[in-house]
DNA sequence: ACTGCTACGTTTAGACCTAAACATATCTGG
DNA sequence: CCAGATATGTTTAGGTCTAAACGTAGCAGT
C-alpha cells in the first residue's frame, strides 16, 4: 500500500509524516512510532504558520515578538498596562526574553516603563501612542491573513479539530508539568 | 456563556485559546478572530514538545538540530549516506543552516564529509560509527516519550486529528505556495 | 529593627537560525 | 571551446531565544 503510485519524480507531498514513520518501520522494526503522524504536522504546521506571518509582518513594520508583546497588553484592555511578570505569564518565552523584547520596544517608542505602584518590586509596560497605534494597524492584517488560511476546513472539521488539539493539550500538559519548565 | 464559572482564582488552564478570541472581541468587535482557536493550541503544542524534546535529549547528550540530522541520514537506510542538498529538502531550514549543523556534527566525530561522485558538485554527509551509535541509542528514548505523550488520544481520536491536520496542512500549503520561502 | 527568604526583573554568555553575499563547479548553446 | 546561466555549498552579519548568574526590593519571624 505504499509503493502504489511509486514517487516517479519530484515530491508533490514532500514527505509526509506517514512516510517518515514507514521508514523507520523498514530501518529499525519495532521503533515507538506512533506518535510522528500527530507530532510531526503539528510542528511543520507551526512553521508554516510562523513564516507566513514573519512575511506579513515585515510588510507592516513589526516583527512577531513585538506583535506577540503589544497584542498582549493591547487585548487586556484599557488602561492597556501589564507588569512584565503578567506578560511572562501569558506568554510562552522566558522572562529574560520578555525583558528584552520590552527594552526593544522601548527603544523603538512603542511602550514605556514606570516603576509599579501596587506592591512588589514590579514593573509596569504601558503601550504609547505609536504601540497603540502599531497594534491597531497589525492585527487585523494578521488575523485576517490567517483567518483565510484556514478556510478550508468546513465549521464542522473546525470545531472537531479544536476539540481534539484541546484534549491533546490538555493531556501533554498534565504529563510535562503544567507550568512552563 | 463566557462568564459562567468566572476565574475567581489563577488559571487553571493557563490562558486557552478560546479566551484570546473574546478579549479580542470584546475590545475590538469585528476583529476576524476565526483562527486563533485552530492556530494557536498548534503553536503552543508545538513549542510543548519541542521543549520537552529538549529536556530529554539533554539527557541523552545531543540537541534537537543534530538529532534531526543524523535521524535523517539514519533514516535513509544504507550506506547512511545524503548529500547536503537532499538534506535540506527533507527537513524545515536553510541550506546555510544544514552546512553550519553539519560542520557542527562533523567537529564532533558524528558524521563525515566527502565530495561526491555522482555528477554535481554535491557533498555527501555519511554517518561515523560514533554518529551512528548515537541517533541509535537517541530514537527509542525520543520517541517513546512522544507516543507516552499523546496516549490520551483513542485510536478513533488520534484518526481523525491526523486527517483533519492533513487537510488543513494541504490547504496551508496550498495558499502559501506548497515550496518553503 | 535586624536577618534571612522569596519574588521579580535584568544582564550575560552561548547556541541556533535566517537572509544575503560569496565562491565554485557543471551544464548549455552558439 | 567559451560565456553565461544554473546548481550547490559555505560564510557572514544580525537577530532572538534560553539558561543561569545577578542584584535588589519587600516580607516574615523573632
């Protein structure tokens, strides 16, 4: 069943997951390959995903971690301010990292810092005009963008695909740790 | 509907993607928020695994980026042998990044470089017993976890997630133009 | 009020990647 | 046979990220 159609040119389908998996059958029988169909499109999916947006963006003037930085503080609404340690939170990426795309933006005018009011030693990112400005400028471009790559699932395919990549989630995080390492 | 069982407390489920949605929308209503429960769960798994991959080839002593090098050439079966060129086409970077993991690999005694016979001027990238002996014993340990990883998943559901992210991955590819940039 | 603990943010060193410029080698068509 | 086009690989410059070391700011207990 997989030689029918033998591959007599190029790679229409380049490599698939499926074959990938195949190949290790037929190198080392026996080898756990059961989990290269879901992983394996998982990744390239997010790749693709990634790279069409870094194309859109540089159109825009913005890359995606400072998109990722001012969507974050722009969706949480007025008085559109966070401390850096509630954007680490809702972020996947480090606090060193945050700390620098913080100081990037700075540099670049779209957010200021003020020493936090509210207890702790915390830091408050607030975006300026021109962060505000960028946001409302990028994101319908990038949601928009995206919205039509996935078009071409049916509502039902859609919500059946939600469903299951949450059930999946849900069980990686329970088994690596919930909090990010 | 989205404020039944209001989070009176931290958050459980950090964040999920369905809350991104209705932020969006309820700071700007008629943003083409579609998307983001398909294309962000795909990101964050994505990261999910990529980060736990580490933490386990740490362990084995090899990186991702050199994991995916020798499990190519692995893969191809006898004599273990591809050239730089067919390399990158099997996997999601640039050329210039094959040739910088491939001087890596060969500093370590993995892999050997050596000009190629056929035609073209082609470098062929082989493995050395020691390249072997390590993508051998790194595979079983890389994927068993994996497939641990996606276990919650039923037979009838891994199916069906594996056809729909096949179809969306067609449809992506499709409109970004199927060749990578 | 001290002392030690914990929370929080920043800095630094190192790894890896991309894009673009290079450097060659191989073909193609007069 | 030669000139330009094409295919391949490598190098370089610049950027971002992580992990770990730091440096302090509040807090708790005595």
């Amino acid at each position: 069943m997989a030689d029918s159609t033998a591959a007599s040119e190029g790679l229409r389908t380049p490599y698939p997951a499926a074959e990938i998996a195949a190949a290790w059958q037929r190198e080392r029988p026996g080898t756990p390959t059961e989990s290269i169909e879901v992983v394996t499109p998982i990744w390239w999916l997010a790749k693709l995903f990634a790279d069409d947006r870094s194309r859109v963006l540089r159109e825009a003037g913005i890359d995606a971690a400072t998109l990722d930085l001012l969507s974050v503080i722009r969706r949480s609404g007025p008085p559109y301010t966070l401390s850096t340690r509630e954007i680490a939170q809702r972020t996947l990426v480090t606090a060193g990292a945050i700390s620098q795309r913080v100081a990037r933006a700075e540099r670049d005018g779209l957010v200021r810092r003020t020493p936090g009011t509210t207890g702790r030693r915390t830091v408050e990112v607030s975006l300026t005009t021109d962060g505000h400005a960028l946001i409302e400028r990028s994101v319908d471009a990038v949601l928009g963008r995206e919205a039509a790559l996935v078009i071409d699932l049916t509502a039902h395919e859609r919500n059946s695909l939600i469903k299951l990549l949450e059930k999946l989630m849900t069980g990686v995080r329970r088994r690596t740790g919930t909090s990010q390492p």
